[in-house]
C-alpha cells in the first residue's frame, strides 16, 4: 500500500502531465492555425496528423479550425 506522500506525489505527477499536455495541445493548435492563415493546408494537416488522437478530437471539435 503507499503512502500517504507516495500517493500526493502520484497526484502531483499527474497534475503536471495534465499541464503539459495542455500546453502542447495549444502550441499545436496554433501552429496549425499559423500553417492554416499561411495558405499551407498540407503542412497543417501534415501537423495534425502527427498528434495523439485525442488532441486531434480535440481540434476537429474546435469551431473556426476543423
């Protein structure tokens, strides 16, 4: 069983995950929406592919980029 620090450093490590992702999910999403503003729909759709799939539900559901 873990302990009690053990389990908040769990937590802590999620919660920091969790940031990261969201972080990354917004700097793709804008440079998607550069690549998009650019004319490149190749390129941004070539960015698009390369993220993990909920990033990619994420976008397809975001009005003004999908």
């Amino acid at each position: 069983m873990a302990t009690k620090e053990e389990f908040l450093a769990s937590v802590q490590r999620l919660k920091d995950r969790q940031a990261s992702r969201k972080e990354s999910g917004a700097q793709a999403l804008a440079e998607i929406q550069a690549l998009i503003d650019a004319g490149d729909t190749r390129g941004a759709y070539r960015r698009f592919e390369e993220l993990p799939i909920l990033d990619q539900l994420a976008i397809s559901l975001t009005p003004g980029v999908s």
